[in-house]
C-alpha cells in the first residue's frame, strides 16, 4: 500500500513540476534518449549492473551529441 502511494505521490509531483519547463534542449533530448537505449543495450548483455552500466554511458552519449547539434 505504501509503494503505490508513493508512486503516484512521485507521478503527481513531477506532472506538477513538468508544466512549469521549457522547451528541452538538444543535449537534454540526447541525454534521454541515449539513456534509453543505453538502459536496453545493457539490459539485453547482463544484469541490473549492465543496465545501470549502459545507461549512465549511453545517457553521456547522447549528451555530448546532443552538444554538437546546439
């Protein structure tokens, strides 16, 4: 009972907090995305470390492609 409060607790606040953004920037765009796929990548070779692993990498990545296109 308390994971699923403090799930939608967590939801509530960031939809709150995502009306007050602006538009992302490309290095933010490709941080997320390279993130995702990233988190995949690991996720398909090993195990929660690999994810982990492969996201962090991924999501730096992105970041510094995203950079480039600004």
């Amino acid at each position: 009972m308390n994971t699923k409060f403090l799930i939608a607790a967590a939801t509530a606040t960031l939809l709150a907090l995502g009306g007050c953004s602006t538009n992302p920037t490309n290095a933010q765009i490709g941080t997320g995305v390279g993130a995702v796929v990233g988190g995949v990548a690991g996720s398909a070779v090993g195990g929660t470390a690999a994810t982990i692993g492969g996201a962090a990498i991924g999501g730096l990545i992105g970041n510094e492609l995203g950079k480039r296109k600004d």
